[in-house]
C-alpha cells in the first residue's frame, strides 16, 4: 500500500519531546531532535504556531509539502497540539507521521509501524485518545532498556550516556531518512528496506 504518496496534500511530522532546557538531549527528546534534522534537510526554521500550541517549520520533504512539528506542551499531553496542528494545516490523520522514543527498541534501532498500541508511551496515548484513532503512521527510534532496576520514568529524562552520544547523529539521520522512506515508498517497501 503506498501510503502516504508522494505528490499528494501536506504531510505533517510530529516529533514528540517535552519543552525546556531540562529537557534537552534527554532520551525521551529524541522525537524532537529529529525533527530539528528534518528541519535542517528542508531548510526550515521552527518559530512558535500559537494555533497549535507547538514549534513549527514547513518546508519540502522529498517533493512534498511538510509542515514538521514540536507540541509545546509536555509529552503526556502532545494529542491537543498535534491534533490542533492537523485540523490548521488540514493535513488528514493518514498523512501524519509521529517522530518518538522506544524503549522496547535497542538504541540506534529505528521501525516504523501503523497503528497498534502505545507500549506505555504517554505522548502516544495522548495523540490516539484525540484523534479518536490509533491508524497514524509511527517513526520508533530505540533507546533501550533502562539498566538494572532504574525506573523506565526515571531513564527516558536522562541524558544519553557518553558512548551513546557517539552513535547518536547516525540514529538521528537514520530516523530522518526513514521519514523520508515513507513518504517515497509508502509504509510496506520502506518496512523491508529499513527493517
């Protein structure tokens, strides 16, 4: 199935994070600091949607119209911006594509996937219960599992460890690119390219 295609309306790139200097470089950030990638390969600047309540830059992704996007709020609350910024761009729930950490994933492992369920992921839950679906298109950058007995809470707002830094841009472009893939090939050929 060649969803999304290329040529068609704006396609609308959610990378998940929450707001603050607190909060950067940290593992649950990952989501944005894609989007700051996309960003860079579309020549976009991010500036402040009021309507949306997020951080947004528009620009071409392979050929098409994107309008890429960070909600402003904390994660647990991304469904109000992201489903703000679809109805103001009126880009369509199948044409969105949301950028997020996974802890189920190694580090460095990036899947893509449609619909199903959130893992525990509160910014997740928080875009499916306000769109009233879960059929969007999803972007899962790995971060592994938190050593030992450290709280999963606890570990996604750590920054990343020194040798994770060094792999880091990698991940980051692969992400990237995988959003492109979809947008190029559609969900099932960028699957069994990337996976």
């Amino acid at each position: 199935m060649a969803f999304p295609t290329t040529g068609a309306g704006p396609v609308l790139v959610a990378g998940l994070g929450n707001p603050g200097t607190e909060y950067e470089g940290t593992r649950h950030n990952v989501g944005f600091a894609v989007a700051d990638v996309l960003a860079g390969r579309v020549g976009g600047r991010f500036s402040a949607h009021r309507k949306s309540g997020s951080d947004v830059a528009e620009g071409r992704l392979v050929g098409r119209k994107a309008v890429l996007v960070k909600p402003r709020g904390y994660m647990n609350l991304s469904g109000g911006p992201v489903t703000n910024a679809l109805r103001f761009f009126s880009v369509g729930v199948e044409d969105l594509v949301v950028v997020h950490d996974d802890l189920d994933l190694d580090f460095g492992v990036v899947r893509l996937k449609r619909g199903g369920g959130e893992g525990g992921h509160n910014g997740l839950r928080s875009i499916s219960k306000s769109l009233g679906t879960k059929d969007y298109l999803r972007v899962r950058v790995g971060i592994g599992r938190p050593p030992g007995r450290q709280d999963p809470a606890d570990f996604v707002l750590k920054r990343w460890s020194s040798t994770e830094r060094k792999e880091l841009d990698v991940t980051l472009e692969l992400a990237a690119d995988a959003v492109e893939a979809l947008l190029t090939e559609g969900l099932e050929a960028a699957q069994n390219r990337l996976h």
